[in-house]
C-alpha cells in the first residue's frame, strides 16, 4: 500500500476508515524513514541529511510509540487493520 491508496479512506464518512487511513499513513512513512536511516548506517544514501541522525532517529522513534497507541486503540475499538 501506498498513501496515494489512503485518499478514498481519508474522505470516508466512516471513523474506522479515516482511522485505517491514519494508522497506514504513519506505517508507511515510518517504514521509509527506518529504511533512509538503515542506508545512512550502511553509507548508500544518494544525498547528504540536513538533521543529525539523532534527530531522524528520535521522530522514528515516537512514530513507533504512536503505531503502537493506534494499534492499541484499534484493538480496543474493534478497529481491523
């Protein structure tokens, strides 16, 4: 999944597919921003960050923390993703 394919459940009048799309739109970024940070680590970026690494590393991991709190919430509510 892409975020082009969150739009349709951005616009939904259904909460628990706005939720769907805002939980898919947080691991997808997540997911690029672990890799970006795993081809600094390794010397294969194609550009030169502008932040500290520490500072990659840091949003990386409070976009965990809130995965885990959708995720949580998902479960509570009876949210499938």
């Amino acid at each position: 999944m892409g975020l082009k394919d969150t739009i349709k459940m951005m616009e939904s009048n259904d909460y628990k597919e706005r939720f769907r799309a805002e939980y898919w739109q947080v691991r997808i970024r997540f997911e690029k921003l672990e890799s970006m940070i795993k081809k600094w680590e390794n010397r294969e970026l194609d550009f030169i960050p502008t932040c500290p690494k520490s500072i990659y590393c840091l949003q990386l991991n409070m976009m965990q923390d809130y995965i885990n709190l959708l995720e949580a919430r998902a479960e509570l509510e009876n949210i499938e993703l």
